[in-house]
C-alpha cells in the first residue's frame, strides 16, 4: 500500500469516486480543519458552516474542551465492552437524566441504533406490560418521517428512495400524515404500543406541525395507554432553543431519543432516554452493543452536555434564531416561498421554479457558506450554536445576494 502524504483537492476527489460506495452526492468541497462555526478546505478556504453534520456540531467544530475530554479518557482507558463496568458510564447516566428529567438511559452509538432500540423496548413492553397479543405490536409513525436507514427503519418511510430496493421490509408499523392528531387517535387500535414522532422534521425540510399537536399526540397516548417517543436525535440538544425541542408544546415524552450533538461531533453517541416504565422491560442479554456506552464516548458526551449548557449555547439558539429568521425575511427575492424555523433549525422553502435549492446551495459555497438543500426546494440553515449576531450579519450578506440571483 503506498501512503500519500499530502493530498490536493482534486485527488480526494478522484479517490473518494474510485474507491467508495456512491450513496452520497457532496459538494465538491474537501475539508481538513474546523474550529467553532468555521471549516477550512485543503486548499485553505474558510467556510461557515451551516449544516452542523445535521446538528451533531451544536457546540461548534473541536470544542476545545470536549476535544481535550476525548484525548485525555482515550489516554486513560476507552473500551471494555458492557462485560464489564467502569467508572464513566453511572456518572454520564446521572448527569443526563438530571438535565434531562429521565429516569433511565439506554446508550447505543448511532442515531439509528436508538431508534431500533426503542422499537424493541416498546414492542416488549406492549406484549409484557400491556398485554398485546405475542406478534401483534404496532407502532404508528408519521408520513415524511426521517429515522435513519436500517432495514426495519427505511421499511416505515415514506421516501420512495430510501426504500426502493431494500425490500422486504419489518411489519407493525402505520404511517400517518405528520401534525394530524385525529389520525393518530383513528390510526391507534388495542395493539397498538407507541407513536413515533420528530418535533419538528429536520430532513423532510423543516416541517413543524400545527400549534398544540404534541400535547394533543401525548395526551392521546395517555388516554389509550400508548407509549410516545420523540425523535430529537436532530431537534434535540438546544438546536431549536430548548434543550429538547418538545419542550416548545410542554410536551414530556415517555422515550425520548438523542444522538448527534450528544457528542458535539467527536464520537458517534445516542441514547434512549426513558422513564422506568418503558426501558425496565429489558433484562440481562435482551438487547446490547459491544461500543455503546464505553468510556470514551461517556467522556465525550458529559463534556458535550456541560458544555451546551455552562457556555450558553441554547439561549444563544434562543436569542439568535429568531433574528436570523427575521434578517431572512427581509430578502426581497422572487424565487423564496416560505421561511420557517425554531431556533437555529431553519428552513427556506424555494418556489418550484428556482430551480431546485442546490444550484443557490452550490453559489453560496463560492461565497464562504456551506449549506446543503434538504429535499429539492429547502435550504437549511442550522449554523453551530456558537454563532454570533455578527457572524450571522455576515453570513446574511451571502445569503441575500444568491438568494436574488436570477
Ligand atoms: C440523523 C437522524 C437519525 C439517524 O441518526 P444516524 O446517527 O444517522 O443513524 C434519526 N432521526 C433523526 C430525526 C435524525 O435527524
């Protein structure tokens, strides 16, 4: 094997298209360094960015202080499989269930180990605690849904794409329009266990739903003894302005999922947080992961909690969001449909003929922005919770002037 030394942009391109799997389509842009909001490219170009790989940077690119708790613990010790017990793993169980009013965790790695985990915990708790007939279990999902790709999870989207050919699919499962609480109460049955809902839909293009929808959702799945969960795995971990996002309709789900920001970006970390009723089905060998919970990603994710909260990040979402919402809504440009958001997660919707978002997401790369189009005709715009009024000033520049192109 011949080792390159130092690689020019053209060659990590030509290699990443050689040698890897086609499933993404990136911008042609190769990043080596990030600090805070701000990447830099190979050839040392410095970018905002403001897609946060979907958030898991909330607390900005290398925080410091999450990196030195990273280095230091995988100096100390990393890895033990859950074989065995280590002095990380009760600390990183108190800490999030007090910040987030839990009473049990469930640690796994990706956001999608989550989800799976928490299809097997309300399934058993359907069949061991409700009493729904062994095999019968269903779950009720919403339309436009995003839950990550495994087979079970990809089985229950309605993304033609991120099914086709996958096949066949996990059954139990009814999807029904997202923000439609009389479906939700139609769709439930006595077998029914849980009802699987994002606060707000992150990848189906920034879509809340209707004002009071949770808390009819919660207090549908009280009067029918269904257990909700809530995906905040991109909502969560202050990007809306809340801890979680479902605090917005005062909503306390029974699970709820996190993952991405837990990290701050250094180590793939997600939980299943829970109130005991729930994730108590589980018993000794009932559901595993070799990496989930090993001390370095409990290291990692204590640094990434304290850090969101001691340096003020969800107030800043808080406070910022809504001016960069309001600076947005003062582009005057023919090709913008609709411009929404919580927080620093915000969408703008483009006319169906601007023709398509990434051509405006490829001309703000040339300006320094990194953004990515989320379906065909959304740009999100969901920066580090780090930024400044400043930055956002700047950024907004940028935006304005491709946003009027023609
Ligand atoms: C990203 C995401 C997931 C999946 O997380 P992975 O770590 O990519 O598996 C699940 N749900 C939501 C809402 C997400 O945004």
């Amino acid at each position: 094997m011949t080792i390159l030394e130092s690689i020019s942009h053209k060659q990590c391109i030509a290699l990443e298209d050689q040698y890897g799997a086609r499933n993404y389509k990136p911008l042609d842009v190769v990043l080596s360094r990030g600090e805070g909001i701000w990447v830099w490219d190979v050839q040392g170009k410095k970018y905002l960015d403001m897609l946060s790989a979907y958030s898991a940077v909330n607390q900005g690119h290398c925080h410091p202080k999450i990196v030195a708790a990273l280095v230091e613990q995988a100096r100390k010790l990393a890895l033990v499989s859950r074989a065995f017990r280590h002095d990380q793993l009760g600390l990183f169980y108190k800490e999030l269930c007090e910040l987030t009013h839990s009473h049990m965790v469930l640690p796994m790695n990706s956001g999608a180990e989550a989800v799976e985990s928490v299809i097997k915990a309300v399934r058993k708790w359907g069949y061991r605690e409700k009493g729904v007939p062994d095999g019968k279990a269903e779950i009720i999902v919403c339309e436009n849904n995003f839950h990550g790709r495994t087979i079970t999870i990809v089985g229950f989207s309605s993304e033609q794409q991120y099914r086709d050919g996958y096949a066949p699919f996990t059954p139990g499962f009814k999807i029904i329009p997202y923000g439609d609480a009389d479906a939700l109460q139609d769709a439930i049955t006595e077998n029914t266990v849980g009802f699987l809902v994002e606060p707000i839909q992150g990848e189906g293009g920034i879509i809340i739903p209707p004002d009071g929808f949770l808390a009819r959702a919660r207090e549908i799945c009280d009067r029918n003894n269904v257990v909700l969960i809530t995906d905040e795995i991109q909502s969560g971990l202050g990007r809306t302005g809340k801890l979680l996002a479902e605090e917005h309709d005062g909503v306390e789900a029974d699970l709820t999922l996190i993952g991405k920001a837990l990290s701050g970006g250094l180590y793939p970390v997600s939980a299943v947080l829970s109130n005991r009723k729930v994730l108590g089905v589980f018993q000794p060998g009932d559901h595993g992961s070799t990496y989930g919970g090993n001390p370095l990603a409990c290291a990692v994710a204590r640094t990434a909690l304290r850090v969101l909260v001691e340096e003020g990040m969800i107030e800043n979402a808080a406070k910022l969001g809504p001016y960069f919402m309001d600076q947005l809504r003062t582009i005057d440009s023919p090709h913008i449909k609709d411009i929404r958001g919580r927080g620093l997660m915000i969408g703008v919707e483009l006319h169906n003929s601007a023709g398509g978002a990434r051509r405006f997401c490829e001309a703000l790369q040339d300006k320094g922005l990194l953004c990515k189009e989320t379906h065909e005709h959304v740009i999100r715009f969901a920066p580090p919770l780090v930024i400044t009024k400043d930055e956002i000033d700047w950024a907004m520049n940028a935006i304005s002037d491709v946003l009027r192109m023609e």
